[in-house]
C-alpha cells in the first residue's frame, strides 16, 4: 500500500498535508480492544485508499456483492456466509457478567436451559421477560412474573421477538452507499462529521428515534444536546401516544402520564380505546380487568361499556358495545360531559343518545369507581374530554392516576417530524442520524421523506434490517437485537427495566447507546459500560448489590413514578360536535405486524387475526351494510379515494364494523423487507397523511371488480346451536350458578360406556386444564407461545389457503346477534386430552395413546400418517405434516428451536401434548426433591403467556390445586361432553353483566 | 361369425336370448376362444385402447413420483379434510372389485349358468381393480415407506399394530380378498391354459403357456380335482365378497364422524360394490364383445342378467339413501340433522343431487328390457352408474368430514391436478392390466363354455 497520496480526500485523516497523523492513529490503537490486527497505518487510519484495497484485494467477491445478484454466485455466498453465520453462533457468552435470574449456575450445564430476566421494547416501553436459552440461544420468551407492567405476561409482539433474532434478512454488515464497509470506516467518517458539527454547534445535526423511555438513552442524549446545542432530537413513532400527551396537555396544562386501574373499576367506558391490547400497559390491564370479571370476585364483575368503529379486542369484551365512526366519538364523549354537569353537547350523540344517557347514570352510580378512557386514535380533544370526565366522576387518584411524563417536555411525534423535514428542505439540516424507524414507509403520505433525505449530505441509520429508509442512507449500521444488547427502557408505569445480552451480537450489531456515544466521543465505550456508568452514578444505594439485583429481576425496583395531583384546566366548551358525514377512514395498527416492523416475523404473519382469521394479508375492514350497499364480497379489490390519493385493497366484511367506517391495518405492502414479508399486504400509509392520522372522513369506495384470495383460518363463525361455546349473564348466574348446565344436555354418566369406567385408574397425576371465557381476551398470545415452545413450524398463506396451518392452539371466534352489532365471543381450544379419546381407537399402529396420567400422546416416531385420528376427532386440534415445513431452514433459522421438543418431519400427525416436556422436566426436579410437583410449579407455555391468566393447568387428583377448583365451580363444562368424550379440557362459561336498564 | 341372437327371443324366465349361440361345436370354441391370445397381431383397435391406458399408466408413475419426493400435501387434503380422492378412489375400486368374484364364486353356488361367458373376464376385472384400490391405502400414508407397520409382525420392540383400528381389518380383508380371487381365478384358469398351450403353433409360446399350465393334462382325476378344488374356493370366495365392503365400510362406520357412524353402511356398501361391479363389468364387457365380434358366447342374456343385478343393488342403494336421510331425521341428533342438510343443501349440494341422478334416477332405466337388452343404452347407464358410484364415495367421504363437529373447523376441499392424475393413472393401471390380459390370457372360459354346448339348457333343480 503505498504511502505517499496525490489525491486528497475530504474525509480522511490523512487530509491536509497528505501524511499520516501518528498521534491519531497512536490514540485509535488505544482505542481498541481484543484481538484487532491491522495491516498497515493506513488501515488503522481508516484512509479510503485502504478501504479502496480492501475491496481490491478480493475483486472478484467485492464485486459479486454489489452486482446484480446472479443466481449461482447468490448461491454461493449465501452458502459461505451461512457457513459463517452458524460459526458465529458458536461465539462464546458475552464477555460482561450478567446473572441468571432464578439460581446462578456454578457453570452451564449442557442440556439445563437458564433464565435470565430482560426487557422487550414496543415503541420504546418496557415490558420485563424471561428468556430461556439453551447452551447461549435464546429460544423462549416469558413474562417476567415480577414485572410490575405485565406481572408474567408477554404480548404476542414479545413471544415472537426471538424469531427476529435469528432473522436470516437482518442487515449483517456495516454498509456505506450500499457497499459493505466497517464500524471503524463509520467511525472514522463520524469523526469528521461530529467536528465539522461542533463548530456550527450542531446546527445542522439531527436524531430521529422512536418513542424512548430508556433513562441512559436520555442521558445521552442530554450530553449530546449540549455538546450540540443547536442539534434537535425527534421522538416519532407511526402508531404513537401524541394525542394521549396532547389530550393530557390541554386537560392540565401540562405533560402527565394517565394509568387506569381497572381493579378498582366496576364501570368502563372505553372510547375507541382498545386497552386491553394495543396500550403499552395493556398487559396489566388486561390482567386487572380479569380480576373483575372472573364469577367468583369478590367486588363483584365489573360491566364495561365500548364505543368503536371496528371490533377490537376490548370491543368483544364488553358487556355493551356500539359501533360508531371513530369520528362520531367526540360527540358521544361531549354528550356524556354534558350529562355529568361538564360544558357538553348533548345533541351531538343523536341516535345515540339514549345508550350514552345510560352509560351516564351507570358511571355516576359508580362514581369513584368507575373509569372512561379514551384510545390514541382519538384527537387530543376527547382525551381531554375524558381527563375531565374522569375528574367529574371523582375517579382521579383512585381508578385514574397521573404520574409525570416520561419527557420533560412534551413529545409531540407528528411535529417534530414535519419539523425535522423542513429543516432538512432549506438546508438548515444537513446530517441525520436516524434510530431504527422507517420513516420513507411510514411517515405520512403528504410528508415526503425520501425526497428529504435525498438532499442530506450525510445520512446515518442503525436499524436491525434493511428497509425502504437504508435505501436512502449513506451509511446503514446493523443494529443489535434487543436479545443481543445493554441497554434500558421504562415501563408504562415508570419502572426501569434492565435490558441484558443473551448472546452476542450475531452481525456485529451495535446498539443506539453505542451509536450516539461514538458521536460524541472517541474512543467509544460499549454500551454494558454506558448503562453501568450511567447507573453507578444515580446515587442507588449499596450500588453494586443493586445492580445485581437489578440484572437478576429484570427491574430496578421501585422506580416506578409516583403518582401526582393534577389540577384540570377549566374544562373547554366543546359545542357543535356534529360527526361528518359520507364514508371514513380509520387507520389501526395491525395485531400482527404493528405498524409494519414485524412484517418478515413468520410466526406474526401467519397468526390468524382477531376477528378475520386473516393470516399473511390485511384488508379493507368494511361493515357488512356497506358491502350491502356496495355489493362487495370479502376479497373484492376496491379502490380507495381519500384525499386524492388512491389504494386498491381488498375488503373483508367485519361484523360489528361501524356501518360507514372503513378500517385500514399498517404495516403491510412493504417495498423492501425480507423474504417472509415481501409482497404480503397492502399499504395504508399510501392513505395515510398527517392531518388524518387516524381517521378522516371523505372516503370514497370503487368496486374495481377484481378479487384476491384471502387465507384465513376460520370460516364459519356461527356456533350453529351446538353446546360449544356457553354463555349467559352475570345477573342469570346470581340467582341460579347452574343455570348453565341446566340449559344444556347433560354429559352421558359415568358407566354409559360398554366398556369397564374404571378401565384406566389414574393414581398419580391427573392432568387437566381449564380456560375461562370469562377472562379470555383473545388476544393470540397463548397461540404464538405454544408455537415457540413447541417448534411449530408456519407454513405460508398458500398452506394456509389449503387449511393447513399448524397452530396447536387456536382462537376460535364466535358471533351472536344481529350482524351490524354482534356480540363476539372466543375460545381457546387446544387438545382436548379426552379420556375417551375417539382418535386413539381408530390409529392402526397405535401412534396416538393414553399415559398413566391421562395425556393422549402422540408418538411421532410411530406415526405413519394415516390422519385417521384427526377425522375422528371432533374438536379438530390435530395438525398435520402435509409438506416437509421445516425444509430448508438456515443453520441460524435452526436455533430457535426448542431442543426439549421433537421437530416433526412430514407425514406425521402433531398436536398439543399439554406441553408434555415441561411436565417431564417439573417431574425430574420434584423427584429430585422427593415430592410431589407442586401446584402452580408447573405452567404450560399457553398459561404462562396469557395476560388474563384464563388458562389453568395442573393436577386433577388433587382437589386443592386451583384446575381441581376451576372444574368444580358451577359454570364448568366440556365442550361437545354429550359425545361422551370426557375432556380433560374445560372451559367456564362466559358471562356478560348488561346493564338491566339497556335493551341489548 | 355367430350373430347376435335374434333379439326378443325369451325363455321361461323371461330373459332374452340364450346363454350361447346356437352352432357351437368344442372344436369351434376352443379354437375361437385360443385365436385370441394365440393371434400374431392384435386388433387395431387394442393397440389404440392399451396405449390410452399405458399413458395413463405413465401419468400414476409421474404422479406417485412425486408425491414421494413432496408427500400427501400436494394432493388437496387439509385440516378437516383428512382423506380425500385417496380414499374415495380406494372404496371405488375395491367396490368394482366385488363383481368379479360375486359372479364367479357366488352364482357359481347357485348354480347359475349366466356366470359362465363373463366369469373369467370379471375374475380377471377384480383382481386389477383390488391393485388399483390397494395402491391407495400405501400412497395415501404421510410416510407410506413405514407402510408395513401396520402388519402384525414379530417385532422386536414388542410393537403390534392397533387392533381396534378398522385400518387394520381392512389390510387383513382387502390382502385376504386379493389372495383368494388370485387363487380363484388362476385355479379356473389352469384347464383354459393347457387348452392355448395345446394349440400354440410356436414352441416359445407352448413353453410359456405350458408353465403356467402347470402340466394340466385333461385326465378325469385332474378334473376331479380342479372341480372339487374350484368348489371349495368359491365357497371360501363367497362370504369374502360380503366381508371385505363390510370392513371397508368400517372405515367410516366405526369413526364418530356424523355422515359416517351409521350400522346401514355394511350393508349399504355391500350392495353399492356390487352395484358397480356390474356397471365396470357391462362397460367393459360391451366393447369388447363388440371388438372381438364374441357376441355368440357373451350373449344379450348375461347383458340383460347383469342389468338386472344393477337393478335390485340399484335399488338397495338408493333405499340406503333414504335411510340415512330418515335416520338423521329420527334420531334427533342435532349433528346428524346438520350433516345430512349439509349434504343436500352445502356447499357440495350439486354433488349430492348429482349422485341421485346418477344412482337413483338413470338405473331407474333398467326397468326396461329395451334399455337392458341396447347395448349402447345399457353401456350409457353402467357409465352413469360407475361416475354415480365415485360420487357417492365423494359425498361421504368429503361431506362428511368438511362440516362435523366444529363450526370454526369447517373446511372445503378441493382436489388438485395431482389428485387427478392419480384417479386417472388408475384407471391406466387397470386398463394396461386389461389389455394385457385379453391379449395374453383367454378371456372366456373355455372348458366351462363347452359344458353350456354340452348341456345348453340345464336348469338347476
């Protein structure tokens, strides 16, 4: 390499005289660590010229990477970097000490999974897991049960993470113009950048994140801002809380964080506000609405009352619920602040009026323990509305509790990204460093940010994948994954959650904390030194024993915020609400996909929606008096006009959709995602602009006479008279608990069988499980937890179009009543483990039988796929290996999977076996002991997940276990019992507590 | 050549024509029944109808082919669907099967003489429909390479099959059923093959032929033996034809599946394979009778005959039908109502009604000796009761399952091109087997024709 250079590079460190400057390069050998070699001053310079031989020196492979990508040479590398790959997973543990959570091995013992106690993140809050990793993979996640946000449960977002983590599509190496290049490159090049900011004070510097809540985060950020004063920090997410903030600004004049305790609530209003999945403390929430709804609570159930253009799963809980546009809310909510002495409008509930007057004299009733909330895509008007609604109702400080926000200053998302592209228009802006996001896909349709990003001179991205924004980015950093880095996030409530490695970064992935440090300094530190540093100087007591703990738990604990008084403003006069007319938008985030970053996890995409079953797609959701009026069949391709802008979507009749609301999921019709995403959905944002985030009016619907097949899971939603799903009312239920059971037709007896009852005595464990449809939400997350316990593969949208999906635990939806205002019922239904089991007779070589313990086993080893049993089982829980679903899965792909659990081959039967592996492992650690496992020791994948805790497991033979008293109590039953199949499954029947004032 | 009897001939019984021509002498018979697989070219007219079914053939071996390397999944099963074209296929042939040992073993019995001109044909018909059936219980396995663990063997492990299984009775039945018809079959066939052996003009051919002759010399105690040796398997054969339909409709039957827990359906099943046994026969038998100008042994009578059977199981099909509809009705059973609607009024109602035209209506023509005795009429009405036959296995099978139990588990099912293939690759099976056999084997049996020359009009007491 030579040394001396005619061409001067802006860029290099060589600039100015073209020579080398040794007490730089002196200072960047300090600066590394480990075995870093380098081959010559210019490298460890991080010249161009190097970087230039470096990509000489292997042409023909620097070349092949950039060129359009033939297939055999794609081949190739793949395999080579494949080969790489599962080397890298071998990597050994990270370096830094973390704890295990539940007892500190003395060394890893091979086949003994740990549990190590972190943090998942969804647009920035915190929810505290569990992950489970054998021999340093990571392959499960859990709530962590000490958690205050989620008190064990995960979201359906949290059970799927793992799967991003073995990604093959993640971005796996540093890219500059798209050319792959290193982090010591990057670092260079920032360092230059970073001076020529800091003499215009950072004038032209700008970050945009998403939503943050991590304390070392806003540290940094805090140094950074005043290293930079003229720099500027954007918060934005796509789907993000800026109306709950503006809501609360205007009720009280300033930034307050509103939480709900629905424990103490016995009336709920929930105004388009689906808090029992898409809040960030909906995991609480649904835990405390649970309390209140179980037959057996001792403050009685609680009745809640939603208002909402499309069915949520908040929606199907309630005991009454309305559809109504999102656009007519307001109105409602004025009409109910009129009837509770607030300046409101009574008029603007118009037909509605009479549902919103009882609703009124309900929560008065309940005064002080009752709550209204409102959801975030209602403006900031009815969130105030509500704040002051609540206050009338005397329910702040009891139902209602306000602590301060996250940020000092208000976060407003929406502004601050408009803001943002307009520096970046008159140039004022000049350098972005942008923190995951995808702005080019997502940002609205009006704003147009590619075109922004075209006229930045340096434009930086850490992201986990490659995405319509790293297209537009001079340099793209491969993010680590949350499971592979140091870091730390607040929950909704305030409570610090520790973010800890599972194992090291897979690519080379740096973390945000990494990132802005090297901004602002060089050397840099990594990012378990940043948070610890960070830490070790908040004044913690007995600092080292608290950072400990704080590994152990997951939590720092009680740093949750306090609560505080809030005093309202005068409550505006709201007048003249009148709800538009015509047909409206509504934009939600997708249940799977969220606003689009989950689009290449495969297990989200084939989970089958609430409601539609839809798998792999989304759709135009459009009541069923539209499609009337329209003609419209589901997967009928329309084309949307809003606002001048068009989308062809198909539709998907949704009963108990509001009659003129059309409802648009995000996160789907992405350009460029991996390979599991592409070319699923459509894309809403294409509609989406920034004076109608959430919903407009003004739609227009155009049959264009096109279909699209669809994949859904459930196709008929009608329980056709059949004892499968009970339900009746709280109030039925008061004056007879058996009311149910005397309805139906009794189960055969006992001895109604030719064959001995006592044929099979189970003397030891009894397994049983029972699941309450009283507290079932049907949010899917039990689904997607079986599926990673179990290393159930997904087969894709054809296979599911065939009807072959593989979930051994379904959501089955149910609809009663009228079409337009259905009431919605679910119902969880894995194996049934009959002890009449009509699959196990009919098996020719006894593939499928009984244990002494009452589970019906599949043998997969036996198995010769005759499919037999699933015909003749009358729940249709049996899943089968049509196709060979786990071909051709990457050695990184393979790691996700569960070592503890067989991965079936094709043409074998599969099915829930109660997840028999983790009663085998609670089996050897309760003999270990000499005792028997206790109750509640044992947990199934399904019951550990479930936010509501509506699925119970454990032993039948003993009668204090609580499944023992679960199946005692009067509302139990077994479903299709009349067959005589005696299941080991029961459900509660689910009851409803309507307000005896109200017709329906 | 002998004509066609004059038509509206009957005798005492009212059938039509004779059981032979008039005019036969043994010399006549043996030599025209040996031209045949002796004669140094075949008809066009064979070379044009095995290539159709070698093609075919062809087809089930890409078809199989593949569904070794992928598996069941590229055929249309799913969840609930389990068993589609597979199992409908398989109950189809084995019911196609039933004729052949039905005429052979069981009017054989009964002394009737109408088995004669078509017995070897049928014999011959059973034994490739029962291949044709038995290739779908392996293929239809999701690791058909483990088939034989269903077999009780002496097994290592200690591991036997599951005898409550209704699939495992069906490999005892169908393997039993197989065996004995093979037997049956070959055994009537040992005096018919030293008869080609004898007139063989090559010495190549008098080899082969004299092999599988099994050095039949003709001498009474040869005959004595073959007859009582014939006898005793036919009795052996003759509860067979009831039992393997029986147990194949266990299948079904045993399930809890509405649409298949029913006690009709041995019976019922019965009565349909023999149904469309007689139909494969007559669509079979017409042209070729017609093509090899044998008018004169297999005579309008054994035609009129077999219609008639077609009638009476025709009947007890269809009052199979109407059972099962009553039955969902009587019992009260809110899952039987619901099948049973579903069938006629579901998604795969056109079946449904589809199958009573098929099944109820069109036999409904035989009534007539007119229609009985047309040929092109009687081969139009077998074909719509073989289709009817696959619709009905259709509509049980598919019906039955789409919609049980579960409302939010209902399914459809749709076959695929390869489901297709398969139906159609056996039925290349089944003809190459055939065209083999009328080019090789002789066709009709030639001892037990020359006991009809000897004794046209015996009347069994």
């Amino acid at each position: 390499m030579p040394m001396n250079r005619h061409d001067h590079h802006p860029i290099s460190e060589t600039e100015d005289s073209g020579r080398i400057d040794i007490s730089r390069i002196r200072r960047r050998l300090e600066e590394m660590h480990g075995l870093n070699y380098w081959r010559s001053l210019d490298e460890i310079a991080g010249t161009p010229e190097f970087q230039d031989f470096l990509h000489r020196e292997f042409p023909s492979a620097a070349s092949e990477l950039k060129d359009e990508v033939s297939r055999r040479h794609f081949l190739k590398i793949m395999g080579a970097s494949l080969a790489l790959t599962g080397m890298a997973a071998c990597t050994r543990q990270p370096v830094e000490k973390i704890v295990p959570y539940v007892k500190q091995p003395p060394e890893l013992v091979p086949g003994k999974p740990l549990h190590y106690a972190t943090t998942a993140l969804l647009d920035g809050f915190a929810t505290g897991i569990l992950v489970t990793t054998h021999e340093g993979r990571p392959t499960k996640i859990e709530g962590n049960p000490d958690h205050p946000i989620n008190l064990g449960a995960t979201t359906a977002f949290g059970q799927a993470m793992v799967l991003d983590l073995y990604d093959p599509d993640r971005a796996q190496t540093v890219l500059n113009a798209g050319k792959p290049a290193s982090w010591e490159a990057f670092l260079s090049v920032m360092n230059l950048e970073m001076r020529a900011q800091r003499e215009k004070k950072g004038a032209g510097l700008r970050i945009l994140s998403g939503c943050v809540t991590s304390p070392v985060f806003h540290s940094q950020m805090r140094a950074l801002l005043a290293a930079f004063p003229l720099a500027k920090w954007c918060q934005r997410e796509p789907v993000g809380l800026d109306t709950v903030r503006l809501g609360a600004q205007i009720a009280f004049g300033r930034a307050v964080e509103t939480l709900y305790n629905f424990e103490k609530a016995d009336v709920i209003l929930a105004l388009d506000a689906d808090f029992l999945s898409t809040h960030p403390a909906s995991l609480r929430y649904a835990r405390q609405f649970s309390t209140r709804r179980r037959p057996d609570t001792a403050d009685g159930m609680n009745r809640l009352y939603v208002a909402e253009p499309s069915s949520s799963i908040t929606g199907a809980m309630a005991d009454h619920r309305l559809s109504l546009a999102a656009g007519g809310i307001e109105a409602l909510a004025s009409a109910l602040a009129h009837r509770l002495g607030l300046p409101g409008d009574d008029g603007g509930a118009g037909e509605h009026g009479g549902w919103i007057a009882a609703v009124a004299a309900d929560l008065k009733r309940a005064a002080g323990r009752s709550a209204v909330i409102a959801g975030k895509g209602q403006p900031a008007s009815v969130h105030a509305l509500v704040h002051w609604i609540n206050g009338a109702l005397g329910n702040a400080g009891k139902t209602v509790v306000y602590t301060n926000a996250f940020d000092s200053e208000l976060v407003n998302g929406m502004e601050s990204l408009k803001k943002l592209v307009a520096d970046i228009e008159s140039g004022s802006a000049d350098m972005l460093v942008m923190l995951g996001g995808n702005p080019v896909y997502d940002a609205p349709v009006d704003i147009d940010f590619s075109k922004a990003l075209e006229k930045l001179k340096m434009c930086v991205r850490l992201g986990v994948d490659e995405n319509e924004t790293s297209r537009f980015c001079h340099w793209h950093i491969p993010a680590a994954h949350e499971l592979e880095s140091w870091g730390d996030a607040r929950a909704f409530d305030g409570t610090v959650s520790i973010t800890q490695p599972l194992i090291e970064p897979l690519y080379g992935g740096k973390t945000p904390l990494e990132l802005i440090d090297a901004l602002l300094r060089q050397p840099t530190r990594n990012s378990y030194t940043i948070v610890r540093d960070y830490w070790s100087a908040q004044n913690l007591p007995d600092f080292e024993k608290t950072w400990r703990k704080a590994l152990s738990d997951g939590f720092i604990a009680g740093t949750a915020f306090e609560t505080i008084a809030v005093t309202s403003a005068e409550p505006a006069r709201t007048s003249n609400i009148r709800p538009g007319g015509g047909l409206e938008l509504v934009f939600r985030p997708d249940p799977s996909v969220w606003d689009g970053r989950f689009v290449n996890n495969a297990w989200l995409q084939e989970l089958p929606r609430p409601f539609t079953k839809l798998t792999w797609d989304n759709a135009a959701l459009i009541s069923p008096a539209l499609a009337q009026r329209e003609q419209l069949q589901n997967g009928d391709v329309v084309e949307l006009e809003f606002r001048g802008r068009t989308l062809r979507i198909p539709v998907w009749i949704l009963p108990g959709q509001a009659e003129n609301s059309v409802t648009l999921h995000l996160g789907y019709g992405r350009q460029k995602t991996g390979r599991v995403g592409t070319g699923t959905g459509f894309n809403a944002y294409a509609l989406r602009t920034s004076d109608a985030l959430w919903f407009g009016s003004g739609l227009q619907i155009r049959k264009t006479g096109e279909t699209y097949p669809f994949s859904t899971t459930q196709r008929h939603f009608n329980v056709e008279g059949r004892d499968i799903i009970r339900e009746g009312t709280w109030q039925e239920f008061q004056s007879d608990p058996h009311f149910m059971s005397a309805r139906t037709e009794p189960e055969p007896g006992r001895d109604d069988t030719l064959y001995s009852p006592d044929e099979f005595k189970y003397t030891g464990y009894k397994w049983g499980m029972s699941i309450d449809l009283n507290t079932c939400i049907g949010c899917n997350t039990c689904a997607i937890a079986c599926q990673a316990e179990n290393n159930i593969p997904t087969v894709g949208k054809d296979q599911v179009a065939r009807g072959r999906e593989m979930h051994w635990i379904r959501v089955d939806a149910y609809y009663r009543g009228g079409l337009d205002d259905p009431e919605i019922s679910h119902q969880p239904v894995p194996c049934m483990h009959c002890e009449n089991a009509p699959c196990e007779v009919v098996c020719p070589v006894g593939a499928t039988v009984h244990d002494d313990e009452g589970l019906n086993m599949q043998v997969y080893n036996r198995c010769i796929g005759t499919r037999y049993c699933s015909n003749n089982c009358p729940y249709k829980v049996r899943r089968f290996n049509f196709l060979e679903f786990n071909a051709g899965m990457t050695s990184v792909q393979k790691m996700v999977k569960n070592p503890d659990v067989t991965v079936r081959s094709r043409g074998v039967m599969e099915k829930c076996t109660y997840c028999t592996q983790r009663i085998n492992a609670a089996r050897i650690t309760a003999e270990k002991e000499d005792r028997k496992i206790r109750d509640g020791e044992l947990v199934t994948a399904c019951q550990a997940a479930c936010p509501a805790e509506a699925i119970v497991f454990g032993d039948l033979n003993d009668p204090a276990s609580r499944v023992s008293k679960l199946r005692a109590q009067p509302l139990s039953y077994g479903m299709l019992g009349e067959l005589n199949t005696r299941p080991r499954t029961s459900y509660l029947g689910k009851l409803r507590n309507p307000n005896p004032e109200m017709k329906s | 050549m002998i004509g066609d009897p004059p038509p509206g001939k009957s005798d005492q019984h009212g059938n039509p024509g004779e059981l032979i021509a008039p005019g036969q002498t043994y010399a006549g018979i043996t030599g025209r029944i040996t031209s045949i697989p002796l004669a140094k070219q075949p008809p066009r007219a064979w070379y044009f109808g095995f290539a159709i079914g070698f093609a075919l053939l062809m087809m089930l071996f890409l078809a199989v082919t593949w569904l070794l390397v992928k598996g069941v999944g590229i055929w249309g099963i799913n969840m609930p669907v389990a068993w589609g074209f597979a199992i409908v296929n398989f109950v189809w042939w084995i019911g196609i099967g039933h004729a052949g040992t039905f005429i052979s073993a069981i009017l054989l019995l009964l002394f009737q003489q109408w088995r004669t001109g078509i017995n070897r044909f049928t014999e011959a018909m059973t034994l490739f429909a029962v291949a044709c059936a038995g290739i779908f219980p392996l293929l239809h396995l999701g690791r058909p390479w483990v088939f034989w663990w269903i077999l009780p063997y002496p097994d290592t492990m200690g591991l036997w099959p599951q005898f409550r299984s209704p699939l495992v009775w069906d490999v005892f039945a169908v393997s039993t059923y197989f065996t004995v018809s093979l037997l049956f079959w070959y055994l009537g066939l040992l005096p018919d093959l030293a008869s080609v052996r004898d007139m063989a003009e090559t010495p190549l051919k008098r080899k082969i032929y004299g092999f599988f002759a099994l050095g039949w010399r003709g001498s009474a105690a040869h005959w004595q033996r073959h007859q009582s040796a014939y006898l005793l398997l036919a009795g052996l054969a003759a509860p067979l034809v009831l039992s393997v339909h029986s147990v194949v409709s266990f299948d079904f039957s045993v399930a809890i599946v509405p649409g298949w827990h029913s006690t009709i359906f041995p019976p019922y099943f019965v009565a349909g394979a023999i149904f469309s046994g007689f139909a494969m026969v007559l669509n079979i038998i017409i042209p070729i009778r017609k093509l090899y100008r044998l008018e004169g042994f297999i005579t309008t009578r054994y035609l009129n005959n077999m219609a008639n059977i077609m009638l009476v199981t025709g009947e007890m099909v269809a009052y199979g039908y109407l059972i099962e509809a009553f039955m969902a009705w009587y019992s009260g059973d809110k899952f039987e109502e619901y099948m049973m609607h579903n069938r006629a009024f579901g998604p795969y109602g056109w079946v449904f009604w589809g199958l009573m035209v098929l099944n109820v209506a069109v036999p409904q023509l035989l009534w007539s000796r007119r229609v009985r005795t047309n040929t092109v009429l009687l081969f139009l009405v077998a074909f719509a009761i073989n289709i009817g036959m696959w619709v009905e296995r259709f509509v049980i099978v598919i019906t039955s399952l789409q919609r049980d139990f579960m409302p939010s588990a209902w399914g459809m099912y749709t076959p695929t091109a390869w489901d297709w293939a398969t139906l159609a690759g056996t039925v290349g099976l089944f003809l190459t087997l055939l065209f083999l056999f009328i080019r090789f084997v002789p066709m009709i049996s030639i001892s037990e024709t020359r006991e009809l020359v000897a004794e046209p009009k015996k009347i069994p007491a």
